[in-house]
C-alpha cells in the first residue's frame, strides 16, 4: 500500500469521525426527547425508543472509537515508514561514499 493510500484511509476515517460526530449528535438529541416525550404521555414506545437511543449512542461510540485507532495508527505507521525511508537512503549514501572511496583506491 502506498503513502498516498494509507493518508486517504485515514483521510477518510479522520472525516468519518468528525462528520458522523455531528450528525449523531442531532440523531441522539431528537430520539431521546421523543422517548421523554411518549414516556411522558404514557405510551411504552418511549421506554423502547430510549433503549434504542441507548443502544445508538454505545455503537456510535464504537464507531467513533475505532476511526480514531484507524487514523491514529495510519499516522504512526506512516512516520514510522518515513524513519525506515530515511535509514535505508542514509544506508545507501554510506555505501556509495565507500564505493567510491575503494574505486579511488584502485586508481579508477
């Protein structure tokens, strides 16, 4: 996979957070003062619809949770490649210099 890959993967994880963050929250708001609200009046389908706002807020935070471990991770295993990048160029920069160094050597 690319660096170009992996930055869109957390791109769009990044984005997933923050936009489905917000929408889930006029979502959790509205349901529950419609739960309040038929409880209120005496209907059981507000204690139902207060379970499924529950149950909504605990697999949107799971959600959330696991874009933030996608993105998070997608930027340490990127920095992370950017350091083996930086050692393998350094590595072979050292053994060019000595090549050279031996073919001076030789009289090339």
């Amino acid at each position: 996979m690319s660096q170009e890959d992996l930055k869109a993967v957390g791109d769009a994880a990044y984005s997933l957070y923050t936009d489905f963050g917000q929408c889930n929250d006029l979502a959790r708001i509205s349901s529950m003062k419609a739960a309040g609200g038929l409880t209120d009046q005496g209907f059981l389908l507000g204690e139902a619809l207060d379970h499924v706002a529950t149950r909504w807020v605990d697999q949107v935070q799971s959600l959330l949770d696991a874009c933030v471990h996608i993105y998070t991770h997608l930027d340490f295993t990127q920095a992370i490649h950017k350091g083996d990048e930086a050692r393998v160029h350094a590595t072979i920069s050292s053994t060019s210099t000595l090549d050279h160094g031996f073919d001076r050597h030789r009289g090339y």
